[in-house]
C-alpha cells in the first residue's frame, strides 16, 4: 500500500461512520501471500466494525490468483475484487493491476479461474483502457460478466492519466449500456 496500514485502518472506520456501505481493502498481491510474505499477515487483518467488506487481490497469475483466492476465502470478508485498474509503476511493471488491460484473454483467465475456485462473489475494477490508443473498458467488461465477475467497476481514466485530467464519464456509460454488472464507477470529480 501507498499509505499505512494503521493510517488505513483509521480512515475505513471513519468511512463508515459516515455511512459508507462497503469497505474496500488495501490491494494485497498474490504472490505475496503464495510466499508468505510477513508484510501480507496484517492487510488481511478485517475488524467486524467494517462489514461489508471487498478484499483486493492483484497479480498476472491465474494459478496463483485463484488459488490463494480459495485458500482466504474463509477470512470475514463479503466480496473478491481483482483489482486490474492500479497504474502504479512497480505493479504494472510486473504486468499486474492495469497492465492487465493491454492482456484481455489473460484477464479473462485470472477472471474464470478465480469466479470457479470460490463462491464469494467476484468483482473486477478496470480502466478505460491502457492509453489513449488502447481504450478497451467494454471489451474488458464483457470479458468479465461472461468470465464470471458478479461485478465491474470501471475508473474512467487510463492507466496513462494515472489519477489526473478529467474523467471520461462516457466511456462508464458505454459499460453500463454494454454489460448487466456494473457495480460502481470511480473517477473522481476532478
């Protein structure tokens, strides 16, 4: 995480005192918790005080992914989410988190491995797309509904835009009319 875990943990209660309906976690990788990485212990720590609750996993590795999925799945927490969406350089980098836009048949895979290994309903957070060239929000979402995702949510910038400019709220629209299972959208009002 960008941020620490106890600064996190602070933020999330006061969320949800003020009336926020679903907690989402930090992003915890995979491969971290294949390795028993000792950081990984605390980022699945979930206080009863924050249900619902999404746990985030991010990785490039259908096998990896979907079997750690299975070995949590028994953790307090109510939904999955892969979080295909972050644009930060050490995750994409490694071909995790955004980097997954410019792979969809990869993202499909990481998808359907996980929606079959657990029965906790799984959500997808994607992109507008990669870059301005590679705009492939509809394309990924399809990919997810038909894969298994219970959910999308679609951040209207590209992974080039990081979190800056403005957000393409039309592109949101063109999920939404495309696909049953757009959960949320996530651009800020910048």
């Amino acid at each position: 995480p960008l941020y620490s875990s106890a600064a996190s943990d602070v933020y999330k209660r006061q969320c949800k005192e003020q009336g926020a309906g679903l907690l989402c976690m930090e992003m915890i990788s995979a491969k971290a918790l294949r390795y028993k990485n000792k950081n990984t212990k605390a980022l699945l720590a979930i206080d009863p005080r924050e249900y619902p609750v999404s746990l985030q996993l991010f990785g490039e590795d259908p096998d990896i992914i979907s079997e750690q999925a299975k070995r949590i799945e028994e953790l307090p927490f109510q939904i999955l989410d892969i979080n295909m969406g972050c644009p930060v350089p050490k995750v994409v980098n490694n071909g995790d988190g955004s980097a997954l836009m410019k792979n969809p048949r990869l993202a499909g895979e990481i998808i359907e491995k996980t929606a079959r290994a657990i029965k906790k309903p799984l959500t997808v957070k994607i992109r507008k797309g990669f870059d301005d060239a590679h705009v492939n929000a509809v394309e990924l979402a399809h990919i997810a509904q038909e894969s298994g995702a219970a959910a999308v949510a679609v951040h209207g910038r590209t992974r080039e835009q990081y979190y800056a400019g403005h957000a393409d709220w039309d592109i949101i629209r063109q999920v939404k009319e495309a696909v049953s299972c757009l959960l949320y959208t996530s651009p800020s009002p910048r």
